[in-house]
C-alpha cells in the first residue's frame, strides 16, 4: 500500500511539473476610412411674420464626418416631392409657381468640426427639384464630434398673394457625404 501511494505521489509531482504553457500572437489592423452620417430634424409648419411677408421655418439637422486627409465632404439639399397641388393648382411650387419670381430660398448655418477641418455654410441659396444644392461643405481632415455637430436650414418662401387659400407640402431630401 505504502509502495502504490509513493507512486501516485512521484506520478502526480511529475505530472504538475510537466505542465507546459504556450502563448501566440496576432496583429490587430483596422482601414478607416471617411464616413458620413445626418440626422434631419423635424420641420415645423412654415409661418410668416406678417401680411404677404415671406412663410418661414427651419430644419435642424446633426451630422458626422470624417474626411481623409485630401478627401471633402458636403450636405446637399433637393426638393424631391414639389408642394402638394401647387402650381397649376393655385399654391406655391418650386418647378412652376403660379407667379414668376416666387422661390422657395435657405440659408443655411453650420458647426466647425470639431477636430480639425473647415465647414462653410451657404446663404439666399434657391431650391431646386432638378439638382442637389449646397448647405455646407467641408474640407480636407474634417472630423465632426463623437455626438455629432448641428447645422441648420432656414427657408423663406414667397408669400405671393396669387396662392390659393390651402395646405400644401413639399418634401426636403437632405445628403450627406465624404471622401
């Protein structure tokens, strides 16, 4: 008995001190690249300071970017639904306003990135249904905040009095990019 437990004992010392530990290593890599988010706040209702004075609102919009050292990013705005039954049908429109001159117009303010970078703002800009216009471009190495950056969009529609009595709507599509 004393014979088989001084066995187990030599067998068990033997078998910690032949515990062995390996180690290996890999390389962590990560590309980043410019990218770009938006965020468009809710517009409120369109409302003027006066008799035919100009119908006014604004978007609040947040942004991220990131831009590469050569690369530029911007946020563009298109009209992409015109006023509901303008137009023809007596309201305001931005393709064909029942008087010429009437414009849906913005001007639009922005937050400098805040790590590194540039943004400029755009002003008395005229929406278009055919093509993106500019609310703010950014320049190379442009990096917003964690949290995002705020910019804004102010309209100013004419108050034409040719436009019939009525609700009417239009639809704002907001782009954001980067490179």
């Amino acid at each position: 008995m004393k014979k088989i437990l001084a066995l187990t004992s030599v067998l068990l010392l033997a078998a910690s001190l032949s515990y062995a530990q390996k180690t290996g290593t890999t390389t962590l890599s990560v590309s980043i690249g410019a990218e770009a988010s938006i965020v468009v706040g809710t517009t409120p209702a369109f409302t003027s300071s006066g008799t035919f004075q100009p119908f006014t609102a604004t978007t609040p919009l947040t942004y991220q970017i990131r831009t590469t050292s050569s690369g530029l990013g911007s946020i563009t705005v298109e009209i992409t639904t015109d006023f509901s039954t303008g137009g023809t049908g007596g309201g305001p429109s931005v393709t064909t306003p029942p008087t010429s001159g009437d414009l849906l117009t913005y001007t639009s303010t922005v937050a400098t990135p805040g790590a590194g970078g540039t943004a400029t703002a755009f002003s008395a800009m005229t929406a278009s249904m055919n093509n993106a216009t500019n609310v703010a471009t950014f320049s190379a190495s442009s990096e917003s905040l964690a949290a995002g950056n705020t910019a804004s969009v102010a309209w100013s529609l004419t108050n034409d009095p040719a436009y019939k009595a009525g609700s009417y709507s239009a639809v704002a599509t907001f782009t954001i990019a980067a490179t």
